[in-house]
C-alpha cells in the first residue's frame, strides 16, 4: 500500500475542495512572479507563501513520499547550484583556488545567480507541491478541460494515472516473486532481475492496454470520461487572489530590490 | 411451449490474429430470465463467446441475434446493445477507471447520457446492493481485491441491464462474498434480468445453472440442464471438467442401493430433503421481512414462541446492514435461506430475516422441496415489531 501515500495525502488534503482550476492559477502567477523578480525577497516570500500552503494541505503533517521528493529536488538543485557557482562570470573575483590540480574561481555573479536560483526553485517547489498534494489527477484533467486543453490529453492523463497504480501493483508483486526466487542476490543477479522485470512490466502495460481496450468499449465509452462529482467551479475570488498576489509581490519586487546584497 | 430466446448465435466462429479457430461454428441459445452457465475449461472461448454478445467482437462467420434481431454493429447499434447487455469481467482491474468508487459506478449510467437525478439514483442503488455505499468516495486503488470486484459488479447493475453477462464472478472471492454474490444474481433473475455466468467452477454450475451450455476447443458439446451433462462422465472429462461432488455422492449412494439418482439435488437443502423422511419437515421456517430496520427483540420474541432453541438467518443486502445497524445476533449472514432450510428439515425451528423482494425466492425454494424432493416445510411470515 505504500504506493498509494501520495493519493491518500491528496484525498485527505484540506484543501481539496478548493477550485482545481483557481489553484492552478495561482500557483502559475506565484511562479511567474517569483521568476520575473530580481530581488530575492519576492522569492523568499513565495516561498513561505508555498511552505504555509503545502503546510495547511498536510494538515502540517509531511508525508514521507513528499519529504522524499522534495529532499530528492533540493539535492538536485543544489548540486546545479553549485555548478553555477563556479561557472558563472562576474566583475569581481571572491574566492580562486585549486583542487587536485584543478584551477577554479567564485565570482559575485555566480554567487548572486546560484542563490537566485536555489531560492526561485526551492520557492516554486512548495508551491507546485502544495497543489500536488491538494488536487487529484481527475480535478487536474477537469481543469483542463474548462481550459479547453484537447480531450484527447486530460483522458490519457486519467487513464494514465488509474493505470499507474495497476502497473505499480504489478511491481511490487513482481519485485516481490523475484526476492523469494533469490533474484537479487548479488549485484550480477540485482541487476540482471531489475532489467528483466522492466521487460516484463512493459509486456505486461501491453497486456493491460488490450484489456482495458475491451472493458472501456463493454461499459460504452465514447471517447470522453464523464465526471460524476464535479470540483469546485473558479469563482471571482480565484481569478482575484492570483492576480493581487502578482501585482503585490511586483510592488515587493521593486521595494525590496537591493535590500539583500550578495558577493558585493 | 419454448421459452423466449433474448441472445442467439448461429454458426458463430471466430479467431484471433488469424490463429487456430477460438470458436467453431457455436448455435448457442440463450433464454429470456434464465440463470443460464456456460461452462468450459480454461481457453475454450468462453470469453471469446462472452464478447460476441455484446458486440466488442464481431464474428468472422455466422451471426449474433439479439431478440431475434441481428447485431447492429454501428456505433450507434453497439451503444445501445451496451446499454442492454452488461458485462462483468472477471479482473476488476481491467474495468474499473474511475478514480473514486461512485465515479467508477456512475461512468456506465453517465455514458449512456441519462438526466443527473437518475445516475445519482442508480449509483446510490448498485452501491447499497454490493454494500459499498460507505466507500464510495474511496479511490480505487486503495480497495481491496473483494471490494473492487463489488464495485465492478455494481458499475453493471448501476446499466440496469436486460442482460447481465458476468465472466468468472466468483473466482477469487471468499466464500461469504460468493454467497452474497449468488443470492444478489438469484434476486435480479427473479426481478427478470437475464443472467450468464461463465465459469469452470462445476460445483457453482451444478447448483444454480437452470440452463447448462458447454464449451470444449472452441465448440459447443452440450446444451441442456445439468444433471444431463453430469451423468455422462467421459463426456464431462473430455470437457477438461470433473462431476460435482454433491452429484457423485448422489450416484454413489444409488451404487450402495441407498436410493435412486433421480431426483438430483443440487444443494445440501435438497440432499437432505432427499435423505430424510418425506413428510412435513420437524421445524418450522419463520419468515420475518426486512425493511429498513431490524431489532434484536423482535427476533427474540419470534425465537420465545418457537419449541427448541431457534436458528437466525440475515438474507439479502439490506437486511444485513438492518442486523448490523441493529446489532443483532445471527447464526447465518449468508447462504441463509439454504441454512434455515436446512434447518428446519433438521427438526429446528429457524428465523430468517430477510429483503422483502426475496420473498418469491425462499417460496420457490420451499415449493421445489416440496414438489421434488416430498419434503414440506411449515412456514409462519411475522411481522417486524
């Protein structure tokens, strides 16, 4: 059952009844914001504003599964951070030394890019996460529907996401049937098992595609997936909040520009 | 007189990738508001069969009737064949794609364009019948394999189909389920739904087919009623199939001069029936209809008038969530109309709670014990209160 963390986190999620289509603005504006801005407060900002929001969605409890993406994401962006760092021209020279023979340098323009940069992405992190938690997949591909984004698209994301959990169920099994056979027993074996349960997952999505085939023409499907229980509809006040929020944190930006000065 | 004929196939045939044939030349008959079980071993085309019924197949020679009308297989024609013909396959995996439960239910009934008021109603319906009516904001995935296989049996009631097409319905159940399942299918047989099982399960067949069809390579071996293909064992295991137990038990004793075959029971009730003095059974069955509600007292006070210590039986969906709401004690939660029989035939007095659409079934099975098997039970109805 630990697979299906994130979708209980989203069923649970205290902001689920929110308009799909209203948090999905929002968090666009807050991103756009966050990247157009030169000052690293507007970052910082939307980052508490993610942080509260991925926060009230958990009901303050961080699933493992969420704590594992974003530790995963931070080290990612970390490690870019530092190539930036020590890639990137600038005016004036902070540090220059070598190791193991190798010469490098940190100037005040890699260091004030690498910051901007792993601010803006942790910031836009908690703000993708905080909808990722909060909005199931089905909510999702309706808003794109009233976005008028092509049917063909929201249906694959649908069919998709029920059958990502079938094929991960499948896994688990298999993963399951090959520990007991010995498959994983020495690095050889790890890895000769993983390769063929690859395979066999791929021949087995192929196997469920003709099922699946057979039952969505059984049960009259005509090419759209109805909605039963619809989400919450955007309302003025989600068109509002985004739009505020852009101009407020455009304000902030032009405030607060200099206020936190790096490698000067 | 004939009985009316609802799916026909003549000369059907049919194969995959231009492969070995998967069926050869199938007449089948299949009549209106009859529990009727096409029986085979594994890879016989039972499924193939299956999917020539409500046209996702289309067959390569021969013709599928359906009320003596040809198959329309435009879109249009299919969709409203779908509309009449329900499937329920044997993985719930493979047709389950909603998310949440009542999503998954409604995806059928929604399909077929219907007002709102009337999905809302159908899904609220198909849900109470299967008993997942408190999951039914549940995701899918997060279900059980028995759950998800009610959701699937529920997303083809919610169709209210004519016909209800069900592969393998008790493979992978326990034998709770497969009773509540049986007597749900017993039940919309008895309110006029025609209903085909596909199964190699011949204990299942035996007991409750009223109509037997055998599928063997791809060919149709036998039609009839059951104990006609059951007595002739060669035929049964060239079939890849074996005879019933309660059937070889029944010939055997006639091999230790213990009676006749005839009449066959098909379930313990009947052998019983069969084995005890023909006459008016020692106990007596209290019928006690469900609606809605059902209280402790009120059995209590049905089990005080009776002469032994009486049996209780909860039978039908409603009546089980009625005596658990209620919290009532039972001896039987499911097969109870057999196990009250069974029962009273066994000198106990028995009570069964039960859905009030049920009655006509427990009548029928009182008035085949007695017709065929000489045994007659006493009944008292009781009144809720």
């Amino acid at each position: 059952m630990h697979n299906h963390n994130i979708d209980e986190v989203v069923y649970n999620s205290r902001m689920l009844n929110w308009s799909p289509l209203g948090k999905f603005i929002l968090v666009i504006f807050l991103l756009v914001a966050s990247l157009l801005a030169d000052s690293l407060v507007v970052p910082i900002v939307v980052f508490v504003i993610g942080a509260s929001l991925l926060f009230y969605s958990t009901n303050f409890k961080i699933p493992k599964i969420v704590g594992l993406a974003l530790g995963g994401a931070a080290l990612t962006i970390f490690v870019g951070c530092i190539v930036i760092l020590f890639v990137t021209a600038g005016e004036n020279m902070l540090f220059q030394g070598t190791f193991l023979g190798i010469g490098y340098s940190i100037t005040d323009g890699g260091l004030r890019l690498a910051t901007l940069v792993l601010v803006r992405s942790i910031a836009g992190m908690t703000v993708m996460l905080s909808f990722a938690t909060s909005t199931p997949v089905p909510y999702l591909a309706h808003a794109m529907r009233q976005v008028h984004i092509p049917k063909e698209l929201s249906e694959l994301v649908i069919l998709i996401y029920r059958y990502s959990f079938l094929l991960l169920e499948e896994l688990h099994t298999m993963w399951t049937a090959a520990s007991c056979r010995l498959g994983f027993h020495g690095l050889k074996n790890r890895f000769r098992t993983t390769s063929k349960i690859a395979v066999g997952l791929f021949i087995r999505s192929i196997d469920i595609t003709d099922r699946a085939q057979i039952a969505l023409q059984c049960r009259n499907f005509n090419g759209e997936f109805p909605s039963y229980r619809l989400p919450k509809n955007i309302s003025a006040v989600w068109i509002a909040v985004p739009i505020l929020s852009f101009i407020l944190l455009y304000l902030l930006n032009i405030c607060t520009r200099g206020w936190i000065i790096i490698g000067a | 007189m004939d009985p009316e004929i609802i799916l026909e196939t003549q000369n059907l045939e049919y194969s995959y990738h231009n492969k070995d044939l998967a069926l050869r030349d199938v007449s089948i008959k299949i009549p209106k508001g009859k529990k009727t079980i096409l029986l085979g071993a594994n890879g016989t085309g039972k499924s193939t069969l299956f999917l020539h019924f409500n046209g996702v197949l289309k067959p390569k020679k021969g013709k599928v009737l359906y009320d003596g009308k040809e198959l329309d297989y435009s879109s249009k024609g299919l969709s409203k064949l779908r509309s009449k013909i329900a499937v329920v396959l044997q993985n719930p995996d493979d047709q389950i794609f909603s998310t949440t439960v009542e999503e998954d239910v409604a995806f059928g009934p929604m399909n077929l364009g219907l007002p709102r008021e009337e999905v809302e109603k159908r899904v609220e319906e198909a849900l109470f019948l299967v008993n997942m009516t408190e999951y039914r904001s549940r995701p899918s995935q997060q279900l059980s394999f028995g759950q998800r296989k009610r959701v699937a049996f529920a997303g083809a009631l919610a169709m209210k189909p004519e016909v209800l097409i069900m592969d393998e319905p008790t493979a992978g159940l326990d034998p709770q389920m497969t009773h509540e399942l049986m007597e749900l299918t017993d039940e919309l047989v008895h309110l006029g739904t025609t209903v085909i099982i596909s199964t190699h399960d011949v204990a299942m067949a035996y007991s409750w087919a009223e109509e037997l069809h055998v599928l063997q390579n791809g060919r149709l071996v036998f039609s009839g009623n059951s104990e006609e293909f059951f007595i002739d064992p060669v035929k049964v295991h060239l079939a890849g199939l074996s005879q019933p137990v309660l059937f070889e038990i029944n010939a055997h004793l006639e091999s230790l001069g213990k009676g006749k075959q005839d009449p066959y029971p098909r379930n313990i009730t009947q052998f019983i029936s069969k084995l005890a003095p023909s006459g008016t059974a020692p106990g007596t069955l209290h019928l006690l209809p469900v609606n809605g509600t059902l209280k402790q007292e009120w059995i209590d006070s049905i089990i005080k008038k009776c002469s032994n210590k009486a049996r209780v039986g909860i039978s039908g969906t409603g009546a089980r969530i009625a005596a658990s709401v209620g919290m009532v004690s039972a001896d039987y939660v499911f097969n109870s109309i057999e196990n009250c029989l069974t029962e009273a035939i066994l000198g106990y007095d028995a009570v069964i709670c039960y859905d009030e659409c049920l009655e006509g079934i427990i009548r029928e099975k009182i008035s085949n014990l007695s017709k065929n098997f000489g045994m007659d039970i006493k009944i008292v109805k009781e009144v809720s209160s």
